[in-house]
C-alpha cells in the first residue's frame, strides 16, 4: 500500500500539487513506499521550490489544453491544431510583465510542440551514411600517407624554421595586433548572441504571461531572475573580451587598425545593445545612455578648433586633485555626469535585491563598452578617416551591387600585387609545407578525422576558441618577458681595471685561478662598459632553417623551393667584386639557387683590454671574448684589427678565469673611419616592457574611470 501511494503521490506531484510534494516528503523522512526505482523521483519531487512547483503546475494545465480529450498519445498535427485554444488572453499580469501579442505565443507553443517529437526520416539515415564513409575514406587515406612522409622529421624541422625566424620585433608588432583583431571579433559575436537572446527574452515573456493565466501565484520576478542569471554567459565572455582589447590597444600599431571605420561599427553596436535590454529596466537605461553619450561628446570637445572657446568650456578640466601618488580626480562637466552615471548603475544594480546585478546592470555593461570604446576610436581617428568612412558606408547602402563588383575587381588586382610584390606565393607554399604533416600527425596520432575536428569547434563555438588562442598567446609572450625582463640588473661603475685586479693575473697569482672563480662569481649580472682593441670575430654558429627543410626534400623538389625562396647565382659577364666571387664559387656548387640571405651567424668577438696607464693592448692572457648576435653583423665585419672599440656587456659565465666569454649588448667603435662605424653605438635591441606595460595599465584605468579619474603613470 506504502508503494501504491508513493505512485500516486508522484504522479500528483509532477502535475505540481502542494499537498502531493509534502507528503512526498514525510515518506522520504519515514522511509515508507521508497524503492530504488522512485527514490530519485521522491527526493526530486519533495525539494522542489514553490516556484518550481507553480511552473509545474502551469504546464501540465497547458498540456490538457493542448491535449483536451486526455488522450494517453496524441500527434504533433492534432497539438497544432489545439494550439488556438491554449492562446486566451491572459489574466492577472498586469504590472508584472508587458503582456505579449497572440501572434509570439501561437509561435513560442508551436515551436515548443514541433520539438517534443523529431522522427528519423530516410534522407537523414543517407546523410549519416555518407558522413560515415567519407569519415572512414580521409582516415585511411591519411594513415597510408603517413607511411610515406616522415611526419616527425619534418615537423621538428619546420618547428625549428619557424622559431629561427620568430624576432622580438616581430612579435612585439604581431601579437598585439592579433590579440586585438580577435578579441574585437568575439565582442561583435557575443553582442549578436546577447541581441539573439533579446529575442529569446521577448518568447519567455511571452510563455511567462501565458503559464500565469493558468497558475496566478507564479513569481514572475523570480522567473526574470532565473533567466538572467542563466544567460550570463555571453556577458562573461564579452567582458573578457573587452579587457584583452582594451590593453592590446594602446600597444598595437595604429596604422594597422582603421579607427575612423572601427568607430562606426562600435557605434552601430552601441545602439544594438541599446535595443536587446530588458524592457523592465528600461527607466534607468535610458536615463544611462543620456548621460553616457552627453559626457562622451563634452570630452570630445576638446578636439575641436582652439577658436571654438564656448564649446571647448564643456570638456574643460577645472580642477585637478591628487589622490596619492598615481590617480588623479578632475573636476569637469563630464566628471560631474559620470557621477551621476555611476549613481544609476547603483540603481540597477540594487533592484529586487541587488539581483538587478545580473539581470539589469550586467546587459548595460554591453552597451556602456561599447559606447566607450566609440569614442576612444573617434579620438584617434582624422577628420579625412570619417569622411572616407561615412562615403564608404553610404555608397555601400545605396550602390550595392556596383560597389560589390568593383570590390570584386580591386580584390583580384590587389591579390594580384601581392603575388608579384610581396612573394605571397612563398607565404602559401609555406603554410602548405608546414600544415601538412602537421596534419597528418595529428590524425595519425590522436585518430581524427575532418568531421571531428569541425563537430569539436563547432561544439566549443568560436568565442571560446579564441579566448583560449588569445589565453595561451598572451602566457606565452608573459613567459617569455618575464624571463628577458628578469634577467636586466643595474649597470655597474666597476672599470677594467678594477675586475682585472679582482679577477686577473694579479688575483690568479694570489689566490689561485679556482679560489679566484668562486670569489668572482659575486660580480654576476653587473653590466659595465669598458675599452678595448679590436682583435678579430670570427663565426661561431650559423643557423638556416629554411636550407635545413630544403635539404629533407626530394631533390626536384628542394631545387624549386631553393629559387622560389632563395636566389640564384649570377652570371661572371657583370663587373662587380661581390658577384665575381659568387660566379667564382657557381662551378664548385651543387645547385643553381641559394638560401644564404635566410643565414643567422653568432659571432664570437676577441677583445684586447687596455692596460692602466698604457694605450697599448695587454697580452693575450688579458682578452676577452664577446659573444654577438646576428644584428652586430654589419659593423663586425667592417672593423679592423687595431680599432678602438667601446663596448658594453654583463658579466656572466666564467669570472674569474681566463679570456671570459660575455654577451655582447652594445659597440661603438671610437676611431674608425669608415661611414659605416662613425654613425653611432650599435645596441642590441632590447625593448622597454615595463614601460609598454604600464602604459597599457594607464590606458585601460582611464578607459574604465576617465573623466571622473585619471592615471597619473609615467610611461
């Protein structure tokens, strides 16, 4: 009998009767009717909310609307039909939600009913049949390739290509730009998610309103909250967004970002997120916006003509207040409404408990970056950029199709510049060499197939896919700054002759060369500049990625990537010393092309050091020995032997013993006579991190605060 009335109390519970949940629950207490077939039912059934519980309640009375003779089956055809009856006007809303027009509910219960019953149909069962096939056809092709390409041999090489080609310029100018092209592409792809869920808003208005007529008692606050809190993601990810844009900005290469067409997208999205808010807030986002854009465009009055006095008074900073040693508070018009803008966020975010939090204020961020980052593009764009932009967009409404078809033809005259100036055919045949086996290692290795891959990305979706590339971006040049921006130290004022009697011949004498190693190794990371003659350099290392690669290929092969990449050798009939040398060494070379311009060299520079007193060179047991990268190359080679030489370098390695080895950081030769080394010191590159850093911190607490606070941080 225990067992018969849990049954039944189930079934009445699920058709969201209070009095059913209850007893439920003392039977879960007493441990009577429970069986392992009902126990997850009972213990689900009994902690249901009351809100819960009303849900339940309203849509088993819309199920007996849409199904009134109670038939056990009924078809989707015979539901549809019903739908008419369930779309009354509903009662008991009013000041809760805007009731909904009969036409979003007819369309929220069909779709509601069409997706309660999909049906295999043959043409589906094709389609997953030649899925399969074409699955199992690219599986095996790719194993049988694998068999023939050495696939570990050619990825290492490539790596090692890559990576020998990778430079501190070049990433400094890459990554930032990167980070900012596809951060600002998943913020466009987040707010057309958060403008598709408005849509998705105004339905589950519109079935909210409907499960009320049948169940008044329904907390329709605690419905909106619900659904707030359950579509946070998208805002989530946006924000994430808008931060890696925000300090990827300031450091990224203005001439590689249109600001002028940029700004007419932001502002396009500005109003779009304006669009999708919840209507229940609409009082205060309206009020917000006013504000927002009436501080904005005072701020942008200080771009106007200096003759423009009157107008220039609405952005003008009054007052200036130190708050400690890094922020400043400005007392201006725009300053004043961007109190009252934070007033209003405080209101959202206070409605119904501060869960407006989520519900309210969290949508409106949407809006309010937007609107911000608008104007930080209109501050960096010309006058020359918008006028380009407004003729592009207007032209781009109304000449469509013409537009589209010199579109089409500038594309293919502009590609086809790039394949004649800027060698994009050796771009492809790199990128098809390298993604290849790469490929194919992966399939081979991890069993995959084209249909995976695609159904894994597709499954992640785009915005997370590139977060996470942006993620590991960003980790892996911190990793590398921090290891190169670790290592700098102070420079030093010891001089020559002070290591040389601390760690010389004098100290060796006295203490002895091992004692005197141990002792010297205190001086690591000390940077000094000292004098010396120029012995000789000669070549430490040579390093060429390319040649390495060629040199796995089949020989036809290797030749035609050595001249599409490299070049070739000249003929002896032009009267040139360089070329004479290079037509001399033609008839003992193995081929007609050469990649040496893709050459490396490492240098190893030996230095006599100048005795106290003496301009002469001490002796040999006096030298030491530079260690000079490749960008050293033009002005080693035109040193003479004999010349004075300034150089600067940190003390690393073997102190104390003889004829150390340094790194060479900067040369400047003193008296040479060759315009090449009479130019200036020649200093390794070495950029300033933590000054691009801090001015990226400056500039997103000033895109957050600014006109209210300012960042008072030199950079």
């Amino acid at each position: 009998n225990n067992h018969l009335a849990v049954s039944w109390l189930i079934k009445a519970a699920k058709q969201g009767r209070k009095g059913a949940a209850k007893l439920l629950q003392r039977c879960w207490i007493q441990k009577k009717g429970i069986t392992p077939e009902n126990e997850a039912d009972v213990r689900k059934l009994s902690t249901e909310s009351k809100f819960e519980r009303a849900v339940r309640k309203a849509a088993m009375m819309m199920y007996w609307k849409l199904n009134p003779e109670r038939k056990e089956t009924v078809a989707v055809a015979e539901m549809l039909e019903n739908v008419s009856q369930v779309n009354t006007p509903a009662g008991g809303t009013a000041g809760k939600i805007p009731a909904p027009t009969s036409g979003q509910t007819q369309r929220v219960l069909e779709s509601l009913v069409s997706n309660e019953s999909k049906q295999m149909y043959p043409l589906h069962a094709i389609v997953e049949m030649k899925e399969h096939l074409v699955d199992w056809a690219s599986r095996a092709g790719v194993q049988w390739l694998s068999t023939i390409i050495p696939t570990q041999h050619v990825n290492a090489l490539i790596f090692f290509f890559i990576i020998s080609n990778l430079t501190v310029d070049l990433f400094a100018f890459v990554i930032p730009l990167l980070v900012f092209y596809l951060s600002f592409i998943s913020m466009i792809i987040c707010t057309l998610r958060v403008f598709k869920s408005s849509k998705t808003w105004e339905n589950f208005s519109a079935l909210t309103s409907l499960l009320t007529h049948f169940e008044p008692g329904l907390d329709v606050e605690q419905a909106e909250t619900n659904f707030g809190w359950n579509n946070l993601e998208q805002y989530v990810y946006f924000i994430i967004s808008v931060f890696f844009v925000i300090f990827s900005f300031p450091v990224a290469d203005k001439h590689w970002i249109p600001c002028s067409e940029l700004s007419t997208v932001a502002i396009f999205f500005t109003v779009i997120s304006y669009h999708s808010l919840s209507p229940s807030a609409a009082i205060y986002a309206r009020r917000a916006m006013v504000i927002e854009v009436a501080s904005s465009l005072c701020s942008l009055t200080q771009f106007l003509p200096e003759n423009m006095i009157t107008l220039r008074l609405l952005g003008h900073t009054f007052a200036a207040l130190p708050l400690g040693e890094s922020v400043v508070l400005k007392l201006s018009l725009p300053c004043l409404l961007y109190v009252y803008l934070f007033y209003l966020f405080f209101s959202m975010a206070r409605m119904r408990g501060f869960s407006g939090t989520y519900c309210f204020l969290v949508p409106y961020l949407v809006c309010f970056m937007w609107c911000e980052f608008s104007v930080v593009l209109l501050q960096n764009s010309s006058a020359v950029g918008l006028i380009r932009t407004g003729v592009a967009y207007f032209l781009f409404l109304f000449a469509l199709p013409v537009l589209a078809f010199g579109l089409a033809i500038m594309l293919f005259i502009q590609v086809f510049k790039w394949f004649l100036e800027l060698e994009l055919t050796k771009v492809i045949v790199t990128l098809v060499v390298c993604a290849i086996p790469v490929t194919l290692r992966l399939w081979t290795r991890f069993s995959m197939s084209i249909l995976d891959v695609f159904r894994s990305l597709t499954h992640r979706g785009p915005v997370k896919l590139i977060l996470l590339c942006i993620s590991m971006v960003i980790l892996f040049f911190a990793i590398y700054l921090y290891h190169a921006e670790g290592q700098k130290v102070y420079n030093s004022t010891m001089t020559w002759n002070q290591y040389s009697q601390a760690c010389g011949p004098p100290a060796w004498q006295t203490k002895g060369m091992a004692q005197t190693q141990i002792f010297c190794s205190h001086l690591h990371g000390h940077r000094v500049t000292w004098a010396g003659h120029f012995r000789h350099v000669r070549v430490a290392e040579t390093e060429n990625g390319a040649q390495s690669v060629i040199n796995m290929l089949p020989v036809f092969m290797g030749d035609w990537l050595r001249c599409l990449y490299g070049e070739t050798y000249p003929k002896c009939e032009l009267k040139n010393v360089t070329i004479e040398e290079l037509c001399q060494i033609k008839a003992l070379a193995k081929h007609t092309c050469h990649v040496k311009r893709f050459d490396s060299y490492r240098f190893e520079v030996t230095v006599g050091m100048i005795k106290e007193g003496s301009a002469e060179a001490e002796d040999p047991a006096r030298d030491i020995v530079l260690m000079a990268s490749n960008e050293f190359r033009q002005v080693l080679l035109n040193l003479q032997p004999g010349n004075l030489v300034e150089f600067s370098t940190k003390l690393e390695g073997r102190l104390g013993a003889k004829a150390p080895s340094f790194e060479l950081k900067a040369i400047h030769c003193l008296d040479c006579v060759s315009s090449l080394l009479t130019g200036g010191r020649q200093v390794k590159i070495e950029r300033d991190w933590r000054r691009t850093t801090m001015r990226a911190l400056k500039f997103a607490f000033d895109f957050f605060f600014s006109p209210f606070l300012s960042a008072n941080i030199t950079t």
